[in-house]
C-alpha cells in the first residue's frame, strides 16, 4: 500500500518527534511503509553521528568510530532510496504504461523522500533552537525565519513529489531507477580494502 504523500509527510515529521524520545523497533515487514520509516530511520541516525563527528572535544578513536558509522548508515540509506524506487517502479509496471514520448525526471521518487526526510530532521531541529529558552533572542528569531524557509521547502518539495506520482500514473513520465553504485564499502571495489585482503 502506498500512502498519499501528505500522509507520510506528516508522518515523517512526527516520526522524528516520537524518535526523540524513543528508539525506533525496526520493522521485520518488508511493505512499503515499513521501508519508508527504515530509510527515515537511517537518516535519523546518519544525522546524530554526523553531530557526533562535530565534536571538538571528540578524541581521534570516537571519530574514526563514528567515521564507520556514517559510512555504513550512508549505505544503508542509499541501500532504501533504492529499495523505495523498486517498490514503486514494480507498482507502476501493474497499472500504469508511459506514452512513448514520456520523459524521464532526472529525480527518482525515492531520491525525493530522501530529502523530504532530511528536511523533516532540519525543521525539527530548527524548531529546536527557534525554542530555546538558553538562547539569545536575535538567535531564536533568526532561527525563526530559516524555519518558516524551510516548511516552505518542504511544502514545495512535497507537491513536486505528488505531480511527479502522478505524471507517472498517467504515463506523461517514466521511471528508471538510477542505481548509486556505491564504491567505498565494496571489498572488490574499494583498492584499499582489496589490497589489504591480497596482504
């Protein structure tokens, strides 16, 4: 089942709320919905290692730590943007057939959600500091306005997302997925890995 994107936008958001205040139980389900809450997931923690890497108080062994960490959650992330758009494209296949001069958006659906989970983690967070009780008060207005920005570009991206769905239903575009080929956590791929593993 796919949910209408103003449902899942709102559940994006509240996610990270609700994420806030208690770890996500990662679903055994492999529908669709389950993928979009574990690519959301993903970077949700991608988001808070990156804050960890941050740290100028961080010793050389937590950042090398968490070095591994953002590359394996980064996999992960691109592994359900990929995940996403195969679910989608076989749902197509079943219903919908692109006219022949269709065109192909340069941008997937699943590359959309992705940012449209980036954005849900950024208006949180900047709701955050548009709060803050310790702050200055130039900073919490400040904050305030990139605030505002930033639900604009979300309500933006969302729309562009639902033409999209919708472009594709009735065939004046067509889907491919656009695979990220991603190197640096292949052993056959990355040269560092694979000459350490030939010694």
């Amino acid at each position: 089942m796919i949910p209408p994107v103003p449902e899942f936008l709102t559940r994006q958001l509240d996610l990270v709320d609700l994420w806030h205040r208690a770890p996500y139980k990662v679903s055994e389900s492999r529908d669709f919905e389950s993928s979009l809450d574990s690519q959301h997931w993903a970077n949700f923690l991608l988001w808070h290692e990156e804050d960890l890497a941050r740290d100028p108080d961080a010793t050389d062994f937590i950042i090398a730590q968490v070095k591994r960490n953002i590359d394996k959650l980064n996999q992960q992330r691109n592994d359900l943007i990929e995940q996403l758009d195969e679910y989608l494209l076989s749902h197509l296949q079943t219903i919908a057939r692109p006219s022949l001069d269709a065109r192909i958006n340069s941008e997937t659906p699943g590359s959309i959600i992705d940012r449209l989970s980036i954005s849900a983690l950024k208006i949180f967070h900047m709701e955050e500091q548009a709060n803050r009780a310790d702050a200055a008060e130039d900073h919490r207005q400040r904050c305030q306005a990139k605030l505002y920005v930033l639900k604009e570009q979300r309500s933006d991206l969302g729309n562009s997302l639902s033409q999209l769905w919708e472009d594709l239903l009735q065939g004046r575009k067509q889907m491919k997925i656009y695979r990220q080929m991603k190197m640096y956590n292949d052993a056959t791929l990355n040269p560092v890995l694979y000459r350490r593993s030939r010694g």
